[in-house]
C-alpha cells in the first residue's frame, strides 16, 4: 500500500516547471549537471586567462605600433633636415634661398632616392600667405598654397611642437605628411612639407597585427592546455580516484578504498572526500561482513542455516569426488522439545535447542560443518569420515546431549540418523537418506541413532 501523499510528491517532482523563469532555472541546472567538474573549474579560469592576455597583448600591440608610427615620422623628420641643409649649403645672400637652383636639385635627388617619399614642398611664407617656392612636383612651384588658412595653422603649431605630423592622401594614396618651420638668417620664414608613403607602415602594422594574433593565439591555447592539465592533475584527477572506487564498491569489492595523503586535518577539499569515502566504505563492509553472517548464521546457537549448510554440502560433495574421500552427513532432532515448551515455556525450549547444537559443537571436529535447518533439526556435514567413524561420533553426540540439562530435572536426548556418500548421490539424496536413517530411529524409540544402509 502507497503511504500517503507520496505519489503526489513523485508527480510535483516529475512536472515539468511551468513558469519561465522555473524553466530557465530547470535548463541550466541540467546543463550543469551535463558538464564534468574539470570543464567547470576549468572554464572561469580560461576566461580570465584569455582576458588578462588580450589586455596585455593589446597594450604591447599598441606600444609596437606606436613606434613603428613614430619610426616613420622620424624618417619624414630626417629628410625634412636634409631639405633644410640643403637650403643653408645653397644660400648665396640672395632675396630668396630657394632662388637657387641647386636648392630644387636637391629636393628632386632627395625624391628620387628615397622612393617612398612622394612630394617635397618648401613654403615661404608672408603673414597668412604661403607660396610654394620649391616641389618635386615642379608643377607646383611659385603657387599658393589653396588650404592657407590650415597651413598656417599647421605651421603655428609646428614652431611651437617643432615638426607637425598626421595621415593625408595624395591621389589615392595614403601619406604620412610632416611639417617642420625653419629659418634662414635674413630671409622670410619657410616651412617644408613631406609626404612619405605608409605603404611601407602600413605592411610593417599588419604584420605586427599578425603576428601578435598568431602568437597571442598559440599563447591562449597554451594557457588553456595547461589549465585544462593543471585541474585535471590537481583536482579531477583525485575525483576520478573516488569514482573508480565508488564503482569497484558497487561491484562488491568491499576492500575498495581511496589513496591519498593521510593528514590530520586537511583543508584539501579532494582529500577531506577521499577521507569522508574511505570512512563510509569501511562502515559499508562492516555493514555488509554483519549482513553476510546474519544470512549465514542461525541467530538462536550460532550454528550456520540451511542456506549456507546447501551451499557447503555442494561443494564437499564436489570435493570428495575428485579426491575419492568419504563424506557422511548426520541428521540430529531434539526429543521431547513441546514437552519442554509446554512445562517449561518457549525459554526454556531455546535453552534445550542450544544445548543440541553445544552437544554437536563438542563431537565434531573443526574441519566439520554444523547447520540448524530449523525449529529442532539439525544436519552435520562431516568431510573424510567413513561408517565406522560416523557410528562412533552418532554414540558421542547422544552421551553430551544426555549432559546438557534445561530444568526441572529435565535432559535433552536426540534422535540422529547418518548416512555415507554413494557414487549416485547428489545433495538432496544424501540428505534424504540421513533422515530416512533418522525417522528410524524415533520409531525405535528415540535418544536412538541409526547409519542408512
């Protein structure tokens, strides 16, 4: 009979949760309960890994490009020096420095050795006015300047900084344009714009970005490997030592325990469940050696029960046929046992079973099997023993059962019938023949014996 409200606790259990956030909450305990401890140990500790790397390599990445972006301003800077050598070697005291024509000649051999350099201006300026005095594009010589309001504002915060630099375009093509204001002595200020092309920059940042991808890459999987080995070293390895020994303690192997360091008073959690376990498996087979003596044993004399006395005669059976032995078997019941209940009380009936199966321990020897089958039966397995020496331990028992007194001037006697192993018996024959050998001697009279012929 169910006991109440148990099936409508295994129904609320079974339903599926109804609202969404009951849902939502049953969906990710059960994706938790899917993912190994390993994995979930493992997974916080790779996010952070993989977080504190990018923010690392994305600020050695940022540092690198940097000074690959001020290497090449220092180049435009460079050949902004070399315009301006080349001006002062070429001034002659003239109204202009740039009147000379070993000034552009300069600028156009400057160009053409340094193929990365697209355009070279020189700028004389006048208050807001600037005129282009000098180019390597000679079409552009003795023109103003068509942006003059952002040149002189360039060229204001060039004398300033001292040289002035950011991205431009000529054509289609992306430059790195720097402005550097120079003087020379008795003449207007000039200024030289040179635009470099990032071509090179640009290929030097892309491999640098993939570079740091590249090993960045390498580096996170490195991280994630050697956190995924250090967990499963450290903790899901001592996890997978309680699993083996939970299995081999399922299986019946009750020895199963888990090794470990032995501390005192470890604050390892692994250790503290390798402990609590090895704990509960020795309660386990303390548990299960009281189980298997209780399944085996009569509790009332200590005497094994049918159960065990089949298993035993079986295989003494088996025994004595491959060895060519003798094996008897002795059937004993306890006479007058409700003469003794009725006087006397059920008590005192114990004590007389007890004093049966004390009168049998005393007549076998240890290499004997004693069982009770039940109520005041008894059977006596006795290996290597012929007829003579099973008619000697029958006269034995009845003497020490004669010794065994239960009150009131009352002795216990037993009625016993024994039988020899024949070529033809199994198990059940054998003891057949013991208490057809048994029964004959009750007819006879009881405290009587008898050997099946």
């Amino acid at each position: 009979m169910q006991e109440p409200g148990l099936g409508d606790r295994g129904q609320r259990g079974d339903a599926a949760p109804r609202s969404t956030l009951a849902r939502l909450t049953f969906a990710l305990k059960r994706f938790d309960a899917a993912l190994p401890i390993g994995l979930k140990l493992a997974l916080p500790l790779i996010c952070i890994a993989v977080a504190i790397g990018g923010i690392l390599g994305v600020t050695v990445y940022r540092s690198e490009a940097n000074r690959i972006r001020s290497d090449y301003t220092a180049r435009a800077f460079l050949a902004s020096e070399d315009v301006y050598s080349a001006t002062i070697s070429n001034d002659a005291g003239g109204p202009s420095p740039i009147d000379y024509p070993g000034v552009q000649r300069d600028i156009d051999s400057l160009a053409q050795l340094d193929p990365s350099i697209l355009r070279i201006d020189i700028f004389e300026v006048h208050g807001q006015a600037s005129t282009i005095t000098a180019s390597s594009d000679h079409s552009r010589i003795n023109t103003p300047e068509n942006d003059a309001k952002d040149l002189a504002d360039e060229i204001r915060a060039a004398r300033t900084l001292g040289v002035v630099s950011h991205d431009d375009t000529i054509g289609q093509v992306t430059t790195v344009h720097v402005t550097v204001p120079f003087r020379v002595a008795g003449h207007a200020p000039l200024t030289v714009a040179i635009h470099l092309s990032t071509v090179e920059r640009d290929r030097a940042l892309a491999a640098l970005l993939r570079n740091f991808a590249v090993g960045g890459g390498a580096a996170a999987v490195f991280a994630i490997v050697a956190l995924v080995i250090g967990v499963r070293l450290l903790i899901f390895r001592r996890i997978e030592l309680v699993l083996r020994a939970s299995d081999r303690l399922q299986a019946g192997d009750f020895d199963a325990r888990v090794e470990h360091f032995a501390a005192e008073a470890p604050r390892d959690e692994m250790l503290l469940l390798a402990a609590r376990f090895n704990s509960m498996a020795a309660s386990i087979q303390e548990l299960h050696a009281a189980a298997e003596v209780a399944a085996t044993v009569d509790q009332l004399t200590g005497l094994y029960n049918r159960r065990s006395l089949m298993d035993t005669l079986e295989r003494e059976i088996a025994r004595a046929r491959r060895h060519g032995g003798p094996l008897s078997v002795m059937m004993i019941d306890l006479d007058g046992l409700k003469q003794v209940n009725d006087r006397l009380g059920h008590l005192a009936g114990d004590a007389a079973i007890r004093g049966a199966a004390d009168a049998l321990r005393d007549v076998l020897r240890d290499s004997d099997y004693a069982a009770r089958l039940g109520g005041d039966e008894f059977v006596a397995v006795l290996p290597g023993c012929d007829e003579a020496l099973l008619c000697r331990v029958l006269d034995r028992l009845q003497i020490a059962a004669t010794r065994q007194a239960v009150g009131d001037g009352m002795a216990c006697t037993v009625s016993a019938g024994g039988a020899v192993l024949r070529d033809a018996d199994d198990a059940q024959v054998l003891l057949d023949r013991a208490d057809t050998a048994l029964y004959e001697a009750k007819r006879a009279g009881k405290n009587r014996s008898r050997v099946a012929a």
